[in-house]
C-alpha cells in the first residue's frame, strides 16, 4: 500500500472529521527521544513535544519497559470496581510533588479537559458556590466547560452555541501589553463588583505560566495577591499545570517558583511520558467532599498509563530532569536572545526554566502581531526538519517544548535551524 505523506493525508482528508486540525503536513511513523521519523523515512528534530507531553522525550526506554512489564499483568479494571496499586501509588508520589506541607488527596483521569473540569466540580461541591473566574489568553480544554473557561473561542468554541455559565474573565497580567498586576488585580475586583459576588464564586483557575495563551509566565507579586484575594473571599484557588506540570518549568510543578500554594492543581500531558493520565491533588479535606461515586470514569487511571507515569517520576529522579530543565532554559533563552539582538521582529524573549518563546511584531512592534512571518518561519524550519508549534492569540509566539532529555548537540541543531530561518525570513 502507499505511504506517503500525501496519500495518507488525503486519506485523512477523507475520514477524520475537518475540526481535528493539523499543524504539520507530516505522518509521523516512530520516533526516538526528540526525534521523529516520517512515513518516508525522514527524520525530524521535535522541538513541539507531542504539546508538552514529552518531557521525557519519545520512547523512553524506562517508560516503555514500565508499560511493557504492567502489559503481561493488568492492563485495565475499572478502579471502582479493582483497585490496583499503579494507582494508588501515583497518587502517593504525585501528593508528594505538588507544593504545600499538608495532607493531600488525588484523583486520576485521562486528559487534561477533564482534571480542569472536576477540579470545577470539586471546588464547587466544597463551597457550595458555582462561579469560577478565569483569566483572558486561558486555555483550558475542549469539553463544554472548560471551553468556557477557555479565553479563545474562534476556532475552539466556534457555531457550538450557548456555553456553560458561571464564568467570568479577568485580565491576565502581562507587561509587554501593558497589563500590570494592579490591572488584573483591578479586573477582579471588577468582576466581583459587576458581573458576581465573591460568595458567589468558587475557584479562581489560573495557568502559573500560560500555554497555549503565548508562554506568559504570571509575576509572583499577582499570585500572592490572587492567593490573599482568595483567602479573604473563602474561594479556592486552582493551579492548572497541565502544561507546565512535570517539570517543564524548572520545578516539577511551577507553583513552587510562586510562594504560595494553590488549594487543588490540575496535571496531565508530560506526567505520563505519552500515556494518557491526568488528574487533579489538592487538600484532602477539599478532595474528599464528594461522596463515593461522584468522580472517576471506566478508563480513568488506566494501569499502562499509571506504570508509564511512575516510570517517568523516576526517570526524572534519576537523570535530574529538574537541573536539566533549567540548563536547556538557559541556554534557549540565551540563543533565542542573541537572535534577539540580530531580528527586531522579536519583540520579547521570555519563559521559565525549559518553557521558552519568542514573541514576533511587525517591525518590531509589540503590538502588531506577526502571525505571517511566525507561520512562514514554523514552515520553513520544518522543510529544514525542525518541528516547532505556535501559540498565543494571535499565532504570533513561536513556543519551545524541547524533551528535556534532548542531547546537547541536538538543542545546538534546533537553534541553529532556527537561525538560519530567521537569517532567510525576518
Ligand atoms: N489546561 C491547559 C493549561 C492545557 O495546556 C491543556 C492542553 N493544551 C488543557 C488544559 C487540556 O488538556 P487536554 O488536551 O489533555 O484535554
């Protein structure tokens, strides 16, 4: 049978439904640490991640011999019906991970939409409240609620009709657009002025460093005002780490570079290595008011994927992916500095530990987007085998989710790709 890119593509074109889009003309075929091949054998440098799934980097060989040892002994029972201890055990070890010195409690699910949205679900049934503030540039998944939490709604929200209620939006603080923290701490008390009381509201959620919203990390200053707002309201603040979570960072999760400690954190992507798993941990007193029967789901914490996720706590323990995240940060941001100095069309360096990006103006302009020459500059690095991902609202930062198990010379070939991009664009 044919494979190639084109005819698998047309194949695509012809059986899977138009909404599921796709960034890279490309069928992956196997893939190997933070390289991937194509179907016509050829190799490309993966400096997307699989989005911020693979920390861990694809294929590796702990994690795959972790699956492959739970294959031969169990590879599903409902955990409402069989316990089993890959999960129990995840949730010891994730407890562990998230910061704050008391008593913590865990839930696992699939994907990342899902731990946001029964974090919602638990924050609710703790305070008796139903609103949630969230914040503009938030992305928080694709199932109805958390698409509206999520700020973007063209493409994600598009035609779908009358959205979940109870949200409300607040400004994501962010110098570069002239968003100070007093700003975003304003836009909340507006909300709870104009649009919902704080005894209304249940959650505050909040991305510690905005993923698909452009890499924006939030000043401390705005977290420890957030958590004081929170306390003086007796609402519950939720850290959504889905995208920063595992390390990507610098800190297994990135609360811990914000002094002070969300009530529930949301994890998934890179905690299972390209397993689906996710979840929610936070006080155990919060976790426990549902009654029994009012979480889970037949596949959630599926064994294979609880053993891959175990399997990629270790590999973080013993390769000291935490060190290592904050080298590949620096170095990133040193390269992507020096293009800096030699493209205007950069208008902002920026990130924390390895979650790095560049923001790209017309001219040099922050505040003319340049979604074009971003896009021009993703296609171009690709035809030279580099594979990069946009993000922000207007498709105009280019986002750098390098394995943090990339070899030295391999982060060396993505910058000078890079480069040379930038050399023959901007
Ligand atoms: N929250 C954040 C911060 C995310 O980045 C994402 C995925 N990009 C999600 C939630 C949703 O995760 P999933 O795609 O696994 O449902």
């Amino acid at each position: 049978m044919d494979r190639t890119n084109a005819s698998l593509l047309q194949r695509r074109q012809a059986a899977v439904a138009r909404g599921v889009s796709q960034v890279h003309p490309i069928v992956a075929d196997h893939a190997h640490n933070a390289t991937v091949v194509d179907v016509e054998g050829r190799e490309y440098l993966d400096f997307a991640g699989g989005i911020a799934v693979l920390n861990t980097g694809h294929l590796h060989p702990k994690v795959i011999a972790a699956v492959q040892a739970q294959l031969g002994k169990l590879t599903h029972t409902c955990f409402q019906v069989l316990a089993y201890e890959p999960y129990i055990a995840l949730c010891e070890q994730i407890a562990k991970r998230v910061p704050g010195d008391f008593a913590k409690k865990t839930l696992l699910v699939t994907t990342g939409s899902e731990a946001v949205e029964n974090a919602v679900k638990i924050a609710r049934a703790a305070t008796g409240r139903a609103g949630v503030i969230v914040f503009t540039g938030a992305y928080h998944g694709r199932t109805l609620m958390t698409l509206a939490m999520t700020g973007k709604k063209v493409p994600y929200a598009a035609g779908m009709g009358l959205m979940p209620g109870g949200v409300y939006r607040a400004q994501y603080p962010c110098a570069l657009h002239g968003v100070s923290v007093d700003d975003a701490i304003a836009s909340i008390e507006r909300v709870f002025k104009n649009d919902a009381e704080p005894r209304d509201i249940a959650a505050i959620v909040i991305e510690p460093v905005q993923g698909e919203g452009g890499f924006y990390p939030a000043p401390v200053e705005f977290m420890q005002r957030l958590r004081a707002l929170c306390d003086q309201h007796g609402i519950l603040l939720v850290a959504d780490e889905v995208q920063t979570g595992a390390g990507r960072t610098g800190s297994f999760f990135a609360m811990e570079q914000m002094g002070v400690l969300a009530d529930l954190t949301t994890f998934a992507k890179s905690v299972g290595g390209g397993f689906p798993i996710a979840g929610v941990c936070g006080k155990a007193e919060i976790m426990d008011v549902i009654a029994p029967g009012g979480l889970g789901g037949t596949y959630a914490g599926n064994p294979l994927a609880c053993a891959a996720a175990l399997a990629v706590l270790e590999v973080f323990e013993e390769e000291r992916l935490l060190e290592r995240s904050q080298v590949i940060g620096a170095r990133l941001s040193a390269g992507l500095r020096a293009l800096q100095a030699k493209h205007p069309s950069i208008v902002d360096v920026r990130g924390l530990g390895a979650m790095v990006a560049i923001e790209l103006g017309v001219g040099g302009d922050p505040h003319q987007p340049d979604a074009e020459l971003t896009n021009r500059l993703v296609a171009r690095a690709r035809d030279k085998g580099l594979i990069l991902l946009s993000c922000g609202p207007y498709g105009n930062v280019l986002r750098m989710l390098v394995p943090l198990t990339v070899e030295d010379a391999l982060l060396e070939r993505g910058l000078a790709i890079l480069g040379e991009c930038f050399a023959e664009l901007a």
